[in-house]
C-alpha cells in the first residue's frame, strides 16, 4: 500500500515537472481562468493599508494644490443643470438621466449626479469638490491595484503597477478638474467592473459586472470599450477559452455597447442642430469629432498617449517624430505578443498580461484615436492601467533582475514624476488655461460680489467674453455662489452701455491677487442677501 502511494506520488511529480516545462509559469487554471492565493486577512488587509497609504500620500503631494482652486470651465454649466433638480419624490430621480445637451454629450452619472452630491455635503465650496475628485484618484489607483494583484499574483508587483498609474502624467489634470470626472469615474467604474470580472467566479459575476458596465456608460462613452477588455481577458488570460462561452457571457455587453454607439452616430449626424441651435457649436463639434484613418496620424495619436502615460517618455512624445515612434513600438509589441499566446508558442502568465496589458492600452484610446482634434492628456485615466500592467508585466521577464526590476521601475517613474515631470506638466498648456480661467471667473465672482455690497443694484452689466459668458449667462454663477437676487448681464458691446438707478457697470475684474484664499466671502455675500 506504501509502495503503491509512493509509486503513484513519482508518477504525480513527473507529470507535474512535465507540465511545468510546457506551460512554464502559469499556474492551473480554474473555473475563471485565474489561480487566487489562500492568504490570511490580516496580510491582505496589511498589504492594502500600505498601498494606501502610498498611492495617498503621492497624489496628495502631486495634486493637493488643487484644493485651493476655483470652478473651472465646464464646471459652470453642470452646476447650474444640476441646481435645477428638486427631489421631492422617488420619481424626480429621473431628473437626473434627462439630456441637458442631447445625446452627444450624455453623461449623467459624472455630471448631474456628481455634482448634485457634491453640492448636498460642500455647498458651492470648491475645497470639498476639490478633494472628492483627488479622493478618485486614489480609489482608481488602488483599483490598479487589486487588478494587477489578481493577475500578478503578488503584492509588490500589484503596488508597482499602481504606482506606475498613479505618476502618468495625464492624470494631472483630471485631478484638478472637477467636469473631467466624466474620464475620472468612468474610470472608477470600468476597474471595478474589471476586477469584479476577475475576481470572481459564481453566478453573480455577470449581472454584477454587467451592471457596473451599464454604470460606467451613464458616466461617459469612453466605458464603450469594456467589452472588448472582457473579451481579451477571456483569449489572452484563461489558458483555456471557448468562443461559446465568450459569446454567452459577454453577449449582451456587446448589445448594449452597440446601443450605445449607435445612438451616439445618429445624435452627431442627424440630431446635431437641434442639440445645438448655434452654428458656432455646430461646427466645433463636427470639426472636433471629424474622424482620420491615416495610418500615420494614428500611431502618432498613439505615440503622445504613451507619453501621457510614462512620464519619462512625456516630453519626447511631444516631438512628432518620438510620437510615431513610440506609437510604432507599441503597436508592434501588442502584435507580437498577442500573435505568441493565441499560436501558444508563448504560454507564461507574464506574457499573456503583458500582451493583455498593451491591448488594452490600445483598445482604450481606440475612439480618441481616430479623432483628429481631440488629443487631451486626460483621455489615459483607462488605458493606462493596460500601459502599467504592460510594463511591469515585461520588467518582471527581465533575466536575472526580474525580481526586483519592477520595484526599480516604480521607483524611477516615481522619482522621475517628483524630480521634473510633474512641475513640467503643470507648465503644458491644458493647466495654463486651467489656472487662467478659474482664477479669473474667481476675480469676477468675487469683484461683483464685493461692489454690490456697497450699493442695492438691480443689473450688473459685465462685457461679455468666453468666459463671463459662460460664468454669468449659462453657469449663472452670481446666484449659485452669491445668492443674489439681481441680474448680472453680459454685454458684447460694453462702451454703449449708460449708467442708470439700479445698474451697476462693472469693466474689469480685480486682480486674482486680491480675492482672499478663504472661499468665506462667498457665504458672506450670500448672508448680505439674505439681509437685503
């Protein structure tokens, strides 16, 4: 009986070394495709309490600046759509999924809901809103987090690959902009529904992660390529996958993604000028979403995305040349390594993320992609997950230094970000414009609201530019953030306007440097109101 036990423990091992030759690192696959560890609570909890701590610490460093900034552009119109919703039963729910610009700008989740809520715990102080939109930074990186560890199968990794994220410097922005919560959320949900997908594997799995995806497509039409990301999961990471079982569990996501990109086509093409009425919008729109093919414009598209997402390669990227560059390897590796797992010829776990990784990267940023006018940085809050899941996929292949060559690569990127990258990144041009307008829609909230407390005014006539025009007559922020009770107008030809009882004619803003740090004098002008 021993000798047979012992027999069949040889025949056991020798099948085992056999197999491990073939398939060399990937573990056995279960049910999900995917091997989860069997680790105490304590040592998960720990584990997650570090990253935190981590990820929290680097993005309040990076973006804790933002805490004592303005509104900033878009931030207007949605806080005035959303001023306009009144819950007085379970059906004005509603309010919140109506169209407030037609379909073509259809994110209710990340603009009327989100910004409703923030007004329910902050009121109209920035600080709050501020520190929620950071506050998401931080979720989303851990989300990177507990994504890559499922993968990765290790905790150090997993911490790598979210730090990675955590310095691209496309997130710069986004974090200082509250309207850009309609990438920073969709991003939100998109991970969590990945990792949901991931995670687990019980009945539970699709309506979960089918929710979350519906989710994420209330918050933007960046979430319209999840299916995909499922579908490469499927392919690329199961080491056994039937095209019958991607059909019937991802199906209807595809349905619902072809809804959605459907309905999006027909609001640009034949409902355009019933959105917007103004031939102006009209045609920034159509110009903004014109579509390319050309092979070259899109890789380097592609190109200035990668240096969105590594900061080493941030400031190359902006060269044209380094841009096609970039975009040429990117592409070559997605191709080189996909074509090896689905031919089998490579079968190691690191090799099917790194080419799961890159995919995604690709697949993320494919509608931006073909959009000639649209080249944000902020469009990576997806795709870089693929990007940092890429990276440290391939250092820990290097030979010999594989180990430690994925915390070598964080450190660095992370130095890098605190060192020069980031201090670059708020030089670019998007945070110019960021720092000009909110500061100077400041100056003008603030100069109206100290001049009218020295007289009773009906009107306050401003001359009208892109910016009072978009702070005054469609964000109607004087009655949001001052409470007032008079009419503050905008006038394209101020020079004509005569004084009369009643009329307040104000030229210029004061200098920025001259509205107090404190946002109190907001609360202030509106207790003056209230006394009046």
């Amino acid at each position: 009986m021993v000798g047979s036990s012992r027999g069949a423990s040889a025949q056991a091992a020798l099948t085992f070394e056999s197999a491990a030759v073939i398939v060399r690192d990937m573990p056995e696959p279960e049910p999900a495709g995917l091997r989860m560890r069997r680790v105490s609570r304590s040592r998960t909890w720990g584990a997650l309490a570090i990253a935190t701590l981590a990820l929290a610490a680097l993005y309040s460093w990076s973006y804790g600046a933002c805490l004592g900034g303005f509104f900033h552009f878009d931030d207007f119109w949605v806080l005035s759509a959303a001023a306009h919703i009144h819950l007085q039963s379970p059906l004005d729910v509603w309010q919140f999924f109506r169209p407030v610009h037609g379909f073509v700008l259809y994110r209710p989740i990340s603009t009327l809901l989100y910004f409703y809520l923030l007004h329910l715990f902050f009121g109209y102080d920035p600080t709050g809103y501020h520190a929620t939109q950071i506050a998401f930074h931080i979720v989303n990186a851990l989300l990177v987090y507990a994504i890559a560890d499922t993968l990765l199968l290790s905790r150090v990794r997993a911490l790598a690959a979210a730090l990675v994220y955590a310095t691209a410097p496309g997130h710069a922005i986004a974090a200082c902009w509250m309207a850009l919560f309609t990438m920073t959320g969709t991003a939100f949900f998109y991970f969590l529904g990945l990792w949901t997908w991931l995670r687990f594997d019980s009945r539970w799995r699709v309506p979960l992660t089918l929710f979350v995806f519906c989710v994420s497509l209330l918050a933007s039409e960046h979430a319209v390529s999840f299916p995909i990301v499922l579908t490469l999961s499927a392919v690329l990471l199961a080491p056994r996958c039937t095209w019958r079982d991607v059909v019937r569990e991802q199906g209807l996501f595809y349905l619902i993604a072809a809804g959605a990109v459907a309905a999006k086509v027909y609001a640009l093409r034949f409902n355009l000028a019933g959105t917007f009425p103004n031939l102006a919008a009209q045609v920034y729109i159509r110009t903004g979403y014109a579509v390319t093919a050309n092979p070259l414009s899109l890789l380097r598209h592609l190109g200035r995305y990668v240096g969105f997402s590594i900061n080493l390669a941030y400031e190359l990227s902006e060269r044209d040349v380094w841009a096609l560059a970039f975009g040429v390897l990117v592409v070559a590796a997605a191709v080189a390594t996909t074509v090896g797992v689905l031919t089998a010829r490579w079968t190691a776990r690191r090799v099917r993320i790194a080419a799961f990784g890159l995919d995604v990267f690709i697949v993320a940023l494919g509608q931006v992609l073909v959009l000639q006018a649209h080249l944000y940085s902020y469009y990576i809050g997806i795709a870089a997950l693929g990007m940092s899941l890429a990276l440290i996929a391939f250092a820990s292949m290097l030979p010999r230094v594989g180990g430690g060559a994925p915390i070598a690569l964080a450190t660095a990127l992370v130095v890098a970000h605190v060192w020069w990258s980031l201090a670059l990144v708020k030089r670019s041009d998007e945070f110019t414009f960021l720092n000009d307008f909110s500061r100077s829609a400041a100056a003008w909230l603030y100069t109206v609201g100290s001049l009218t407390e020295l007289q009773p005014v009906d009107e306050v006539v401003v001359p009208r530019d892109g910016l009072t025009d978009l702070v005054f007559d469609v964000g109607e922020a004087h009655r949001l953030f001052l409470c007032a009770r008079y009419r503050v107008r905008t006038a394209p030809q101020f020079d004509s306007q005569s004084q009369q009882p009643g009329r307040l004619l104000v030229r210029q803003a004061v200098p920025f440097a001259q509205v107090p740090r404190s946002w109190a004098w907001m609360k202030q002008a509106c207790a003056h109101q209230a006394r009046h």
